[in-house]
C-alpha cells in the first residue's frame, strides 16, 4: 500500500491533461508521423520527463498550500492515515525535478523548456510569489505551461531548436491560444468551490478577489475563446470540446449549483481525451487502467469514491 501511497501523491490522474495536450499536439504538429509506442522513444522519454516535473509541481503544491486543503476538506496525504512527512514530499520533488532536468543535459534543446516547466512549477506555489494566491498570475500559470510549453518541448525535441518559435504558423498559434483559454477557463472553475477556504487561508484567487459569479463568467468568455480559436484553427477536437463545456458553463451561471460548476470544469479534458483515445486506443486502455486502479485505491485507503465527475 505504501507504494500505491506515493503514487498516487504524484496524483496521476491530474498528469491526464499533460497526456492528452501532448498527444494533441504531437498530432496537429506531425500529422505525417504515427505516435507509437515501439518508434517514438525520444517522444516518450520526453513526456516522461514533462509528466515528472508536472508531478514535482503536484508535490510542492501540497506542501505549500497544506492549511488551504485543512481548510477546504481536501484530503491531504500529509494527514491520517497515509500521513507522509513533509520531508518525504521534498525528497520526491528533488528526485523528479533532478531527474527530469538531467535527461534534458543529455539533450541540451530540451533543458530551456524544462527549466521554464520547473520554474513555472515554483513560482506557482512557493514563496515568495505563490502565483496560486494571486489572481492574475495563477490564472497565467495553469493556462501557459499545459499548452506552450508542452509544444516548446515536443517542437524542439523533434525539430531543434531553431525551428520552434521561428518558423511557428498561424494555425499553431491559434491552436496553442485555444488551449490556453480552454485552460485559463477550466482553472477559473476549479477556483470558484475553494472559494470559502481560500480566503480563510489568506488566498487572492480570482473566485477571492472578484466573487463567484465574475470568476464564472471570465471562465465562460475565455471557453468562448477557446470555441472560436478552435473553429478558426480547424480543430473539431478543440471547438466541440469548447462548445460543450461552453454550455455546462453557461447551465452553472443560470442553476448556481457548485455540482454543475465542477462538472464543467472536468468535462473539458474527459471530451478531449476521448478525441485521442479515438486516435490512439492504446491510451484509452491505459487511461481505463489508471481509474481502475485510481477508484480501488480510493476506496480501500480513504473509503472514498473518486474520481467522480461532480
């Protein structure tokens, strides 16, 4: 069980936005080329490497924001009954990030954009700026490093590093800006149930600082933008995704129920999972898997049912 404890601390299912954005772009990039799991070794180990510094921001998030969770009712691995010290979850963050950052000195053009994944990992959560507790800054840091920087890494990983913001076209750009606003619209949901937790923990969140309502229709605008930056793109994946979580968005502001809230804000990455599991079926078994395993962990461990979608 112990094991299963420090995996699921690394909280694998929060890396499924890392995996489907990947594969997403790996797509839309190189439509030429097949992503399989025998040819793509370099693309691999690249995601390995992303997916781990995506955990070590995981980890230094939980030490960081350990009183928010208390207050919020999160279940904390820092508590009973897994109760891992604080200087576990230090040790693990130094093993992923070191790890991660030394893959990218055997291949250099990789270290610019791993550096910026750690630092953005930081910078979200540590002092001094602990861009989680500010409006504006968290809300750039969940929308920035999920979609650019995972296109930086995988560009310069294939194509060097001159060719990743030289020779970007209008399409990419459209595509990463879909992205980015899908995400800065989910972040702006998932701020607005912590809401009474946040600002007892001092926390300036966006849901903090300007209310609920206005923190749910940012979130509405910015899946708007992402709609129309998906049609304009030419991305079915991207403008459905949006335009369905667009309408759970706008059926939340009009009910006002915290249920219909959180369920737009996890629809977005199930629907646009379900677009590469279309495309890639060895995913979809992978992602069965994982929430097998996710929902029997939970259960045994915490006596709890999760993931659930609202």
């Amino acid at each position: 069980m112990r094991v299963l404890d420090l995996l699921f601390f690394c909280r694998p299912l929060l890396l499924i936005p890392v995996w489907t954005v990947f594969l997403l772009l790996f797509d839309a990039t190189f439509p030429e080329q097949a992503f399989t799991l025998s040819d793509t070794l370099s693309d691999i180990l690249n995601l390995v490497a992303i997916s781990a510094l995506t955990a070590a921001g995981y980890i230094i998030n939980q030490i960081y924001d350990l009183k928010g969770d208390r207050l919020n009712n999160k279940l904390g691995f820092f508590d009973r009954p897994v109760a891992f010290r604080l200087a576990t979850g230090w040790v693990m963050y130094g093993a992923f990030t070191v790890t991660a950052l030394g893959y990218a000195f055997l291949r250099p053009e990789l270290l610019a954009p791993y550096s910026a994944s750690a630092l953005a990992g930081w910078i979200y959560s540590a002092p001094p700026l602990r861009g989680k507790d500010r409006p504006w800054l968290g809300l750039t840091l969940n929308a920035v490093p999920y979609s650019v920087i995972i296109w930086w890494a995988l560009v310069v990983d294939t194509r060097g590093v001159s060719v990743a913001f030289s020779q970007i076209t209008s399409q990419t750009a459209l595509m990463l800006s879909s992205l980015a606003a899908a995400l800065a619209g989910i972040y702006l949901l998932t701020t607005i149930p912590d809401v009474a937790g946040d600002r007892s923990a001092g926390k300036r969140t966006i849901a903090v600082v300007y209310g609920n309502n206005k923190a749910l229709v940012g979130a509405i605008l910015s899946l708007a933008l992402a709609f129309v930056f998906g049609i304009v793109a030419h991305h079915p994946g991207l403008y459905l995704t949006a335009a369905v979580a667009l309408a759970l968005a706008l059926f939340a502001l009009k009910t006002g129920e915290l249920s219909h809230v959180l369920l737009a804000a996890k629809a977005p990455i199930l629907l646009l999972s379900a677009f590469e599991v279309y495309r890639h079926p060895f995913y979809g078994v992978f992602l069965l898997a994982l929430i097998a395993l996710t929902r029997v962990y939970y259960k045994r461990r915490f006596g709890i049912v999760y993931p659930q979608m609202a």
